[in-house]
C-alpha cells in the first residue's frame, strides 16, 4: 500500500502488534498514560512531533514517513477536506519551494570543490579496499584515540596509549584517569563501528550510550547523562543552554537529524551534528569526544573514513575558533572548511596505505 493510502494510527497499531509490543510498554517508553496509547491508534488523539520521533524509534519505523503522515493527520484534524483544502495545500507548497532557497545558506565554491574532491578520493579508495586490512584500521584508530584524547588535554604519547590499550600496561607518571580515557574512547570506537553494521539511525539512547563508554570509571554519576547545572565553556564567548533545556534541545537535534540525512552532504550532515551537539553541551564533560564519536559514525556509515582531528596546538585554536565562530555568529563556513579539509587529508592518507605502488 502507498504511503498516502495509510494511515498513522493504522502504522502505530499494526506495527506495535507485530512487534508483540502492549500498550503500557509504549506508554511506559514515551512517558505518558497508558490511554492516551490508545487513543493515538484510534485516531481520537495526534501524537507531538517529540512523540513521533520516539515513536519511530521505539517502534524501529522510518520517521520521515511517519512525519509525513502525522503532518497529513494534522492538516485533516485542522482544515478537512473540502474543495479548497487542495488550493491552498498547493499553495503552501510553492511557497515552502520558493522561500526554502533563501534559508539555506548555498555552499560556498572552495567547500563545493573539496566535497567533489572527497567524493573523487571515496571512490578511488573503493577500488582498493580489497588491499585494506585490520591492521590499518587498528592503527588509524589507535590514532585517532590519541589525537581525540590530546585534544582534551590527554598527556599519553601515541606510544604509551598503544601500550595501555593494547598491552594492558600502567604508563609511570600518569594519571589514572588519562589510562581510563584511552581505554574508554578506543571501546567507544568499537561500539560505534557496531552501530555502523547495524544500519543503525542516531537516537537519543544511543547517544548517551557513547557518552557513557567515554565517562565510565572517570565520572560514573555522569556518565550517559545529561548535565543538571549550567556550564561555561573556558575561553569561549559561547553560553551553552539552561540545564532544564538541554533534553529539549536534544530531542530536536535528532529531529533535525532525521530531517536532513537524506538532504546533505554526508560530510556536511556529520560536520553539522558534531557542532550542533558541542553547542548544546549536554554533558558536564566528555562533549568533545561524543561529538567527534558522532560525526565519525555518520562519516563511517556514507563509506567514509574516520576525520582524525589532530590535537597540535595549531590544529586545537584552529579548531576551536572555527567551533566558537558557529556558535557566536552561526557562520559554519570555517567549521565546515575545517572538517571537509580533514576528512580529504584522512582519504588521502588511507589511499596511500592500500593503494599498490
């Protein structure tokens, strides 16, 4: 059956049926009473937008297509269906058309020019991953552990971390929690790269699962939580949002993810999620290293490499003004310069390992 032919109610139900799923459960999963679950798959009640989205997840359905029915409920609910319903439905559309090509700022030519360039290099390093190995891999990502973690302030040499994690030894002069970090991010990678064999779609739940690898042992009241007081970033002009917020801001991250993955660049989509996430700063700590956990999961799900931002101090300030420059005066061009830049340096990188000479 056509989309247009379905109904949301008949979705919801039908789905959670086959999933052998009862109504308190949902309830109990969304946080509302049991009756108002009823009335949804009834059509005597419209779920919010925030409900649809954890509804599409709860129920493993594609939220796209679950938006587009909720919106056609609600314009049934709100207008009918008389004879000018159809005008003025097409009117909103050419309106939503037009104006939408002012609201999005286009890509500038120098980050036109260096997604085709990736594109380029993503498709000559197909040809030659029957040459990749997990040795590469393994070390690219021990890589990336230590740049991820230096960037932080981390003091383990890219030696020392490759013996704490891989060796299981205690590096003399450091500190617990820098052992702990090592260990925690390269597990954390592990876990993303699982989702990534899963097709996984970015949701709340795992997010804060990631959140949670990064921080566990170091602060394990806060590990996969969101922070409960206001916080100031150090030598940043940026005021991230009131505590009781955050969750709410989350939750429309992911809107806006679901909303755009199938719209953008895929480098753009993971440049833009990793600074949308850091704005929020939902957590007391461990926000840098989500962030660049989440934007490398959706660059590894597109067929791309992980973007190793390097923790020098030049690439740091580079980094960071980039970053405070989005949230200060919300012009991402040198953010997202910074991260097609990086991601091409990495490409570029891998293909010299498996390309033959």
């Amino acid at each position: 059956m056509s989309l247009k032919m379905k109904t949301l109610q008949n979705i919801l139900r039908n789905t959670r049926i086959s999933k052998q799923l009862k109504t308190k459960e949902i309830a109990t999963a969304l946080g509302i009473d049991q009756a108002l679950i009823s009335k949804f798959e009834n059509g005597k009640r419209i779920p919010t937008k925030e409900q649809i989205l954890k509804l599409s997840n709860i129920l493993e359905l594609e939220y796209e297509n679950l938006l587009v029915l909720w919106i056609k409920e609600r314009i049934y609910a709100e207008v009918g269906n008389d004879e000018y319903t159809y005008k003025a439905i097409m009117m909103v559309a050419e309106e939503i058309e037009f104006y939408g090509s002012f609201k999005r700022a286009p890509l500038s030519i120098e980050l036109q020019n260096i997604l085709t360039e990736i594109d380029v290099l993503k498709n000559e390093l197909s040809k030659y991953r029957q040459f990749d190995s997990f040795r590469i891999a393994q070390a690219l990502e021990l890589e990336y552990t230590f740049e991820s973690n230096k960037i932080e302030g981390n003091t383990l040499t890219l030696k020392e971390t490759d013996l704490v994690i891989n060796e299981g030894l205690t590096i003399s002069g450091k500190s617990m929690r820098e052992h702990l970090e090592a260990l925690n991010h390269q597990e954390a990678i592990v876990y993303i790269k699982e989702l990534m064999d899963k097709e996984f779609s970015i949701n709340e739940r795992e997010l804060l699962n990631i959140h949670n690898l990064i921080l566990r042992g170091i602060f394990p009241e806060d590990a996969g939580k969101y922070r409960t007081v206001q916080v100031m970033i150090k030598g940043s002009e940026h005021m991230p949002p009131q505590p009781f917020l955050v969750k709410q801001e989350m939750e429309e991250l992911i809107i806006w993810y679901k909303t755009n993955y199938k719209k953008m660049h895929p480098v753009i989509l993971a440049a833009e999620m990793h600074e949308r996430l850091v704005t929020i700063h939902p957590f007391i700590d461990g926000n840098g290293r989500t962030s660049r956990l989440l934007m490398n999961l959706i660059l590894l799900q597109h067929g791309y490499v992980i973007a190793n931002i390097k923790g020098t101090s030049e690439s740091r300030i580079k980094y960071y003004n980039a970053l405070e420059k989005c949230q200060v005066t919300q012009n991402k061009e040198d953010f997202l310069l910074f991260i097609a830049q990086t991601e091409k340096d990495c490409l570029e990188r891998y293909l010299s390992f498996v390309k033959p000479n």
